[in-house]
C-alpha cells in the first residue's frame, strides 16, 4: 500500500516537471521575437546598402568633378614631353631636341598659375550659360596672347621653331579650358550629382505608380493565422 502512494506521487511530480502545453503568450513571445529578429535583419541590409551606394557615390563624384588629368596633360604640353607605352605602361619623356622643350620653368609655372584658377572644382560645380562661356574664354584668350607676347623670350620661347607653336598653344588651351566649363553648362554636373544622390538614397523612381505589393508573412505569422 505504501509502495503504491509512493509511486503516485512519484508520476504527480513527473507530470509537474515536464509540463510541455504551449500558453498564447508564449505563442505570442515567439510571433514578437520573431518580427524583431526581422527587423533586425532588414534594418542591417538597408544599412550595408547605404554604405556601399555611399561609396559607389563617392567614386562617381570624384570623377565627374576630377581635374587632375586635365591639368596634368596641359602641363606636358607646356614642357614638350613625349608621350609614349611600353610594357611598363604609359610614360611621359622629355625631348632631347631643346627645340622641342617648348616653355623652360619660368614658362611652365607661370601658364599653369593661370590655367588651374579656371580649371578647378569650382567650375565644375558652378552654372554657366553659353554665351558666359565664350566671354570668359574670349578674355583669357587675349589676356593669355598680351602676357606670352609681352614674356615669350623670358619664358623659353628663344626659337622661330618654338614660336611657330604660339598659336597651338593658345588655342590649346582655350580648348582644355572649355571643356571644363562646358561640364558647368547650365549646371550640368551639380544636378547629376544631385539626381544620383536621390537615386542612391530612395532608388530609380518609376515612371509609373504601381499597386502595393503585399507584405509576405513570416512562418510563424501563417503558423498562428
């Protein structure tokens, strides 16, 4: 008899300890731990997103603003350097021919003193109409024409060979120089820039409105209806 008691109360206490109903609560905690887990998850790739169209962003706005390249070519000019490629890749050499050097420094620093205060960031971000661009050109241009006739023997141009590239040289750079402002046409640049930021931030915007897509539910949504 006693063997007995003890063995029911021995299945109470077993039945006690492994309690294995589910409440609603818990059925609730789970739904709640599960759209926060989602959340989470949505909230990390949205932020990695915006991290890699930030930078994808930041090296298209280095090159449509970029004037390195610009100046570096104009600067070769101005010293008579030979371009050439190799297996090594791209180099730039100066001439042996002295008569192919056509500015010595004096020359070089004092063009690109002028040149870099049109070819810059500034511009390139600034707005122009047309016709303000061929009145500022047609001002450097006779600015640039009195200062090489006033300093030509100063600046290296010593020549007849040399001086036959006066010419080149002036409508050379008039051009280089255009084509920097012509990236500042009616604020070309500054307003890709900013269609691109929108486009990075919010996505390609449709042509057309679309109906809402419906929300898909997760697993445990369906499982409890």
């Amino acid at each position: 008899m006693a063997e007995q008691e003890y063995e029911e109360v021995d299945d109470a206490e077993g039945e006690d300890q492994f309690d294995d109903s589910i409440t609603d609560d818990d059925i609730n905690n789970l739904v709640t731990r599960a759209e926060k887990a989602e959340t989470n998850n949505m909230n990390l790739t949205r932020s990695l997103s915006a991290m890699h169209s930030e930078k994808k962003d930041g090296n298209i706005l280095h090159l449509q603003i970029s004037t390195d390249e610009m100046l570096a070519k104009l600067e070769h000019f101005y010293r008579g350097d030979v371009y050439s490629v190799d297996d090594d890749g791209e180099h730039w050499n100066k001439p042996e021919d002295k008569d192919l050097i056509t500015f010595n420094e004096y020359g070089v620093s004092s063009l690109m003193e002028v040149v870099t205060k049109y070819i810059d960031r500034n511009t390139i971000l600034s707005y122009y109409n047309e016709e303000r661009i061929y009145e500022i050109l047609g001002d450097l241009g006779d600015e640039l024409v009195l200062f090489i006739l006033c300093n030509y023997v100063k600046m290296g141009l010593d020549t007849n060979f040399k001086k036959t590239k006066f010419r080149m040289i002036i409508t050379t750079t008039l051009h280089i120089i255009e084509s920097t402002y012509r990236r500042a046409l009616r604020g070309k640049t500054i307003e890709e820039i900013n269609q691109s930021r929108v486009i990075g931030q919010f996505g390609e915007i449709p042509k057309e409105i679309s109906r809402p897509a419906q929300v898909k539910k997760g697993w445990i949504q369906r499982f409890v209806g």
